[in-house]
C-alpha cells in the first residue's frame, strides 16, 4: 500500500510502508488527497537549523510542519520530526519510539489540515484529535 505523492525520507526504525499505511488511513478517516507531502525523519541539530532559519526559534523542537497547500483538502506541505526529540519525548511519556513517531506523523498531518496549537483551546482540540487518531492507528506498529 504506497501513497501517491508521498515521500518518506526515513533513518529511524520506522518502516517507510507503516508510514505509507497510516497516511493511507488517514486520508479516508480524514477526508483529504495528496498533492504533495514529504516525511523527513532528521537529527536534532538540523531540526534545530531549519527551526532557527524559517521560524527565527533558536532551540530544538519535535515537528515542523510547513504548509505550502492552496486548498484545505488537497495537501502540500513538509513535515520535519527530529527522531532526537521523538526519543526523548518517548522516554518522558513512557511510550515506545515507533509510537511516538507515529503520533509525530499524525499531528504534522493535523497541522496540514488546519488544526493550530498555539493557543490552549485549540491545543486542547488539537491534542483530543490526536489521540483518538493514535489510540485508533497504533495497531499498525504490529504488523509485519
């Protein structure tokens, strides 16, 4: 099951086709086409450049999604996860790695539909979608 338009640029552990699995879920639950969206999983010094470069934030961060879509349903865009962070963000919450960057993947393609984080209301929307989506997909770390 490859996804159309989607690239995946992959050093973690993390199967490319679990990637391609879950976008593919996604897109039916969530009602959205590709036109173009690449998955990058990087190091913490290149999340911590490009975050600096484009967002003028000197630190490092989980994600950044960067959204270059024209229309709400059809995206277009990049989403950047520091595999660093994911790592330590799955010994903080106690969660495995490959689940963490699945829940990674999730909220970079939440972000290309439009959900914000910024302000506490719409973190708290953001995060309520977000964990019905992982509790719902996390199946897929299972398969083969």
């Amino acid at each position: 099951m490859v996804v159309k338009n989607l690239r995946i640029y992959n050093n973690t552990v993390i199967k490319k086709l679990t990637i391609h699995k879950l976008i593919s879920l996604l897109k039916k639950e969530l009602d959205f086409s590709i036109n173009n969206l690449e998955i990058s999983f990087v190091k913490s010094a290149d999340i911590i450049r490009l975050n600096n470069k484009y967002l003028n934030h000197k630190h490092s961060t989980d994600i950044i999604t960067f959204d270059y879509s024209k229309l709400d349903s059809c995206l277009e865009g990049e989403i950047l996860i520091s595999t660093n962070d994911a790592l330590d963000n799955s010994k903080r919450f106690k969660t495995s790695f490959n689940e963490e960057l699945i829940r990674l993947v999730i909220h970079g393609v939440l972000h290309l539909l439009g959900y914000k984080d910024k302000r506490k209301s719409d973190k708290r929307v953001m995060k309520m979608k977000e964990n019905l989506l992982m509790h719902k997909y996390k199946f897929l770390l299972n398969e083969k």
